[in-house]
C-alpha cells in the first residue's frame, strides 16, 4: 500500500488551514528566531528541540496578544452582559496547534518551521498536557471556552491553577501506578501572571452580629494570584479570557503570632496556604469530603466573586462613578454558570457579600443572586453527590453556614406554607441533611439558589426532574432545563483529524466548522463512490498512523487491517469495562474452540485512569492487562485478536486514538453515563457506536437513525423493572454457558496463573453485589457485537454508515449547545460580529 501523506504534507493541501502566503511565512520565521534569541537566549547551535518549541510557542502567542487587548478593550467599551463559566476543572489538553488552528496560522507555522530544516509534528509533540480535570466535566469546560469565543460571548473561565494537575498513569506489571504530573516544570508559555489583580481570601475566624451589621473576624488570610491565558474563536479575531487563580501566602503569614524567633518555621509554613492550590482530586464521579477541597472550592469561588464585582463596578454602564453601589441591575449584567455543585459556595458568598458587605436587604440580595446563578447536574450517582459535614464548615466557614441556615429557613417555610404538615416532604427538600452527622446538601442549595437548573441530555435531565430533584420539580417546574452536551468541532476534527476535515470541505465547503449541522449537507452524497472511496482511504491512514504509534512509542504491534475497537473513558463500575472483558473472553474462548473458522479481527483498545483510592477501579485495569498477556501470546490466536490497555489516557492521547478507530464503546447501564461526550468525538470522526440508550447515545440515535448505531440492552424502564424484581445475577450464571465459562476463567486463575485468587473482588462483585447488572446485558451485548462483525466483513456498508453517522452528528457541536445556554438561561444572543484584526484601525 502507497505510504500515507505525512499530516505536515496533508496541511499543504489543506485550505482550512490558513493560506500561507510569503510574508507570513518570513514573518514566522523572523518572530521564531528573534524569540529563540532573546526570550529564550539561546543560539541555534546548542538549542534543544524544547527551545524550538517555545520560540514557536511564543511566535504564535505574539499573533494572540494584539488580538486579546482588542478584545478586553472592545467589552469594557461595549459593555455587555458578561458570563462566568466557574469550574474546578478546565481539562484543556495542549494549545500551540489549536492556537495555530484557530488563527489561520497552521500553515505559515509548517512552512516556515520546515524551512528551518525543522518539523511541526515533533515540536507538538513536546507540549505538556494542561490536565486540570479527570474527564467529562473538565473537558467540557474547556470545549465550552472555544465555544463561548468563537461565537462572540464576553465570557470567562474561572477556576483553579493547580501545581500538578491529573496524575500521570503508569501501569508496572499490569497495574496502575500514579506519578505527580509536573506539567509547569518547564514554564507555561501561554499563561500571564496578573499580580496587580491578587485579591484576599479569608477562612476560620468567628462572626460577630452588631447592630451595625455582621461582621467576619479574625480569619486566615490566603492571597489568590491570577494567571490568565488567552481563549481564541475561530478566525473572529476575538480572544476571551481563562483566569486561574494560584493560592499565596500573605509575606506577613504566621509571623505576628508572637513565635519569637519562630521566624524561619513561620516561612517554612506558608507551604500551608499555598497547599491550597497544589494538586486537583483525582476523583471522577465520586465525593471525598476532605476538607483541603472544600478550601480548594471556597478560594476559587471567594477570588473569583471579587472579581466579577470588581469589574461590575468599574463598567462603563450606568453611573461613570467608578464606584457603583446599585446593584438591582447586576444580574442584567452578570451571569454565573456552576459546572456542577463545586462551586455551589458562590451562593452563600455572593449573598454574605451583598449583605454583610454592600448592605443590601435580605429579600433583594436573594433575589439577584438567584437572578444571577445557574446550575448545572453533572451526576444521577449518589455517591457523586457532594454533602459536607457541618462540623467543618462551623469550623473553615462559619457564616456561610449561618447564611445557608437562613437560606434554608425561608425555603423551608416556603414549602411548609404549600404543603402543610408534610413533614417527610420538608426533610427530602432540606439543604441540612440530619443525622449522626449533620451535613450540607450542595445540589439543594444550587436547586434552591439558582433561577435555572440543567441536566446534559435529554435523558438525563429527565431522570434530574423525575427523581433526584422530583420534589423540587414539582415546586418550580419551569426552572428545569436540558442542554444535551457537545464538543467543539475545531480540536475535535479540524485539528485532530485534518484528512477527514479535507474531504468534507472538497464536498460542502468549510462552514461546517462553525454551523456543524451544515454536515447534513452530506447525507445526499451517502451513495457517492469517490467519497465511500474518501473516507475509507482517510480512516485507513489514520489507522496506519496510529499504529505506527503504538509501535513506536509502546513496542507492540498490531495488525492495522484489523477492526479497531476502541473503549477509552476513566474506569469506572458504571462505565462497565467488565462487560467489555467478558465479551473479549467469550470471543477468544470461540477462537479457541473453533480455530479453523474465519473470525473478524479485532485490536481491542481500552483505556483511562482509575481514581488512585479506587480498589474496583484498579482491579478493572489489571484484569483488561492480565487478558491481554494470555491473548496477546496465544499462537493459536495469532492477530486475530489483540487487546492492548492504553496507558496514560489524557487530552492529547484522544486526538491520536479517536480518529483511528472503527467501533466506540458507550456502554454503561442506562441510567447513569449522565451525558458522555467522547461519544460525540467517535461519531464525528468516522467510529459506528456500540452502546445503550443512555446518554447522548439516545439522541446521537435519534439524529442518525437506530438502525445506523449498534443499540442493545436494557433501557432505563427495563433496569427499574429489574430492580423492582430484584436482580438475581447467578441466574444468568446459570442460564449462559459462554458467560459461567468467562467468569469461572477469572475466578479460577486462567488469566493470572502467579496469583490465582487475584481477581475474587471482581468475581464476587459481579455475582453478588454488582449495582451496574453487567450479567443481565451481556447476552444482547454479545449478540449485537456480532452484528458488528457481520457488517464490518462489508466495507462500502460499513463506510456508508460511518458517512451517515458523520452527516447527522451536527447536534453535538458546542457551538449548538452554548448557543442554547446563552438564549435560554443567561439572556445573551451570541454574535458573528469580527473584532477587526489588530492590523487594522478600530472602527
């Protein structure tokens, strides 16, 4: 087979990518050595491929920065209502390319960098992941900041600059070991530090009720430092703002407590205080009540509140006294989105603020501040919930606690006046959860606190009115919303997959990639020999590419010829990797039986990181690795089946995988993946899906088709039913041979003959305590996977589906959804408005 185009060669040929003509080309390489010479001080003889990078680095961050003052000058003139998108996680991956991408810049960059003798790839390669989040609910922050840019919205990011961000995986004899991922080592280049913005935060002390008004006393003092980095559009010239703040000590810390000649300890402990901002909780979907993240959840929301009322009160709108005191028109011009209930603090510290501080009543401070926030559900899974013993926040925040007893007080009066002596009615809706420990409900008080609450998809925010929130649905229906989640299609193709981004754009022209539901467009041309022909040839190379990859990079090969079966997401029981390895065993036991008869070959990849605390979890992964050591070695086998675990699954792993696969894996029990938006990445670059009706996997069936999708298994009414029955996993034990045959291999040893009981959690899990009914789905599982490899042996109707797929995936693109959000909860229409290039003269 011809050798693939390299994607440096591909680019070329790429009009999406920027034209590159002459003077940008000279101008990139003047900008990239002139920075290689005086920002970095190095001479081209001793640079370091790492030098290389960051003179490019700060080649593309030159184009930035005009662009980035012009925007921020263009809101404080215009003032408009301004967004504040405030997460404890913004998983954002790497920038330099997506920069490149979004500026026009991608082939300027190449050519000059190949005249240099130099190559683009390599020099991506050397970027650091930015892994501030665990998965979903980062990721889609930072898919949602690209968004809220490229469609013209004054928004902005606010959350936390942690030291070390996601650890980095390892797995040493087939089990998972973490390291600290220090990704600052080297230095950030696309960060500004903003020490003339550092804003107090208090914690501890005790409250004091005068008649002047309540006061805080005698509290802890941590400084919060900003760190801004630039957030481009696509080709709009607009560049909004991500502010993370980094925890400092206060120069005077510890020092006045008359420790006489405790100098040195005194500076020894501001490691303390600046602990505050170290490493993010490498839990997904799971609550750990510690009280280092209640602070972690506190400092980004009490830094970020000062913040936002900073800048209100200095806007040009209203009274030019720069000081403004009114506050009746702060939700007309400030809207705060909560990812999740993380920052749910931001409730009780804008009303201690607007009370305690701006002297605003109760009622009227209630009110902006309900006018003001919106909530969205991330999570149907109890343990996810975030509830805080009241003992600590007594302790870490004392009126915050008073305030959200008071909160609670008029809620609860409020509900008793409605339903009189429904006393079981006022414990279910109470933000105090009693108990031997009392503790905090943080989803009743955003329910309570906002004016909108969201789930991610339809499904699930269905199940958010119909079960965990019905009470409160039932108080105030039209406060409940759905805005199903979606990605952006700049990283998510144009980047990521540019031979598949290049046939699309021969076929419809590129306004797809900021109207994704123009792919429609191709639905048409599903018969169209030249593009089946297209984008089989483009999902060949991606496959050749990734291949070579694995080769290089983990020593093992594989056969590119084969079906690439991809299930990366964070290791979780509800994710339902274990159904995954039952169905790899079945189909080596079938192998085994049957060797002669001709089997569809599959590379099984499955990957992610599991939470370090999280047993199950880690069992999971040593039980995929240990398959894969009996499969992998099996002669018999030969490459008709390989199962390969993924290590250090992460942002910029995604970009190589996703497109180079064939079948995506969504297959939780339905009922709990609330969402998912690695779904939408499979579907957009050319995977069918496997998956339940869970999720987005209902409506991604719905916009293509269920018959273009592999759906199977239970539906939500189906589990609730087996629950009400009760679930009785040794029935299907008993009842399927190929299932007691795969269980009876784990549990006897057959994959881990060192440590024959290694896997007796899992076996015991599974037979009888398993939450997730992996047994009650692995006969429709087994069936439709089947029914994939019947397909698969048909290449013109496989590829004819992929295209289908492709042409319907338009929904998902997070322009759609921020759109949605800006419309329906924070009453802002977003603009294609261009900022004119700072080239040119404003206006």
């Amino acid at each position: 087979m011809a050798k693939p185009l390299t994607d440096s060669e591909r680019r070329k040929q790429i009009s999406v990518r920027g034209i590159a003509g002459l003077g940008d080309v000279a101008e990139v390489r003047r900008s990239f050595n002139r920075h290689l010479h005086f920002t970095l001080v190095k001479d081209r003889n001793v640079a370091t491929p790492r030098d290389y990078f960051f003179a490019l680095a700060h080649t593309v961050r030159d184009h930035l920065v005009g662009r980035w003052i012009r925007t921020q000058q263009h809101y404080y003139e215009r003032d408009p209502k301004r967004i504040y998108y405030l997460s404890l996680e913004f998983y954002m991956g790497r920038t330099l390319q997506n920069t490149m991408v979004n500026l026009g810049l991608q082939n300027a960059c190449d050519e000059a960098i190949y005249q240099l003798g130099l190559d683009l790839e390599e020099l991506e390669e050397i970027e650091e992941d930015a892994g501030l989040g665990n998965g979903g609910l980062g990721r889609l922050a930072a898919c949602f900041l690209d968004s809220m840019a490229t469609l013209g919205l004054a928004a902005y990011g606010y959350g936390i600059r942690y030291e070390f961000g996601i650890f980095n995986q390892k797995i040493v004899n087939g089990w998972q070991v973490e390291e600290a991922d220090d990704w600052l080592r080297y230095g950030n280049p696309w960060e500004k530090a903003r020490p003339e913005y550092m804003l107090p935060v208090h914690f501890y002390g005790r409250v004091e009720h005068t008649p002047e008004g309540v006061r805080w006393l005698d509290t802890q003092v941590v400084l919060a430092m900003p760190y801004d980095t630039p957030v481009p559009g696509y080709r709009n010239n607009t560049v909004n703002t991500m502010r993370l703040w980094s925890a400092k000590a206060p120069n005077d810390f510890k020092l006045h407590d008359f420790n006489v000649g405790g100098y040195i300890e005194a500076v020894l402990d501001r490691n303390l205080a600046e602990n505050i901002s170290r490493v993010l909780y490498p839990n997904d979907n799971f609550f750990e009540g510690k009280e280092l993240r209640l602070k972690q959840e506190y400092f980004v929301v009490a830094a970020t509140l000062q913040d936002i009322i900073r800048r209100f009160k200095s806007s040009k709108f209203g009274c030019r006294d720069p000081v403004r005191t009114c506050f009746e028109t702060f939700p007309d011009k400030v809207a705060i989105q909560l990812n999740d209930t993380h920052p749910a603090l931001a409730i009780p510290e804008l009303m201690r603020i607007l009370v305690d501080v701006e002297k605003v009543d109760w009622d009227k401070a209630w009110e902006i501040t309900k006018k003001t926030c919106a909530y969205t559900n991330h999570t149907v899974l109890p343990e996810a919930l975030e509830r805080w013993p009241v003992s600590m926040f007594e302790n870490l925040l004392p009126r915050h606690l008073e305030i959200i007893y008071a909160i609670n007080q008029r809620h609860l009066d409020h509900v008793a006046a409605l339903f009189p002596g429904d006393v079981d009615r006022l414990r279910r809706m109470s933000v105090i959860e009693e108990g031997d420990c009392k503790r905090i409900n943080m989803a009743h008080l955003c329910v309570i606190g906002s004016h909108v609450v969201n789930g991610v998809a339809r499904i699930h925010s269905e199940i958010v009115k119909q079960s965990v929130f019905k009470d409160f649905y039932e108080l105030e229906p039209e406060k409940f919303q759905n805005k199903t989640n979606g990605i952006t299609p700049r990283r998510w193709l144009l980047l990521c997959n540019p031979g598949l981004a290049d046939t699309i754009v021969e076929k419809i022209g590129e306004g797809f990639l900021t109207d994704l539901s123009q792919l429609k467009k191709l639905l048409p041309l599903v018969d169209d020999e030249a593009l089946i022909r297209d984008v089989a040839k483009v999902k060949q190379e991606n496959k050749l590419k990734f291949s070579a990859f694995l080769e290089k990079e983990y020593k093992v090969k594989i056969n590119p010829s084969s079906m690439f079966d991809v299930h990366v997401k964070r290791i979780h029981e509800y994710k339902r990797q274990l159904l995954n390895c039952l169905h790899i065993i079945t189909l080596y036991n079938r192998i085994k039986k049957d060797p002669a008869k001709a089997f569809v070959p599959r590379t099984i990849m499955i990957g992610g990181k599991a939470a370090p605390g999280y047993h199950m979890a880690k069992m999971i992964i040593k039980l995929v690795t240990s398959i894969g050591n009996v499969v992998n070695h099996d002669p018999v086998v030969g490459d008709r089946l390989k199962v390969i675990f993924l290590e250090n699954y992460r942002v910029s792993l995604a970009e190589k995988v996703i497109p180079a696969a064939d079948l995506s894996q969504q297959i939780s029990t339905a009922g709990t993946e609330a969402s998912g938006t690695g779904n939408m990445k499979f579907m957009l670059n050319g995977a069918l899906t496997i998956g339940t009706m869970d999720g987005a996997n209902v409506e991604m069936a719905e916009e293509a088709g269920t018959e273009n999708l592999f759906i199977f298994g239970m539906r939500v009414e189906d589990v609730e039913a087996l629950d009400q029955k009760g679930y009785n996993a040794r029935e299907y034990y008993e009842r399927l041979p190929e299932l007691r045959q795969a269980l009876d291999q784990i549990s006897s040893g057959f994959f881990s003959p060192k440590d024959p009981h290694c896997f007796r959690d899992v076996v015991n899990m599974l037979l009888n305590h398993d939450r997730f009914k992996v047994f009650a789905d692995y006969e429709a599982y087994v069936a439709c996977q089947a029914q994939v490899d019947q397909l698969y042996r048909n290449p013109r109707e496989w590829t004819k589906k992929v295209i289908r797929n492709i042409a319907c995936s338009g929904k998902f693109s997070s322009d759609r959804t921020i759109t949605e959000y800006a419309r329906d909860i924070w009453g802002v229409e977003p603009s294609d408005l261009q900022i004119p290039p700072p080239n040119l003269p404003r206006d």
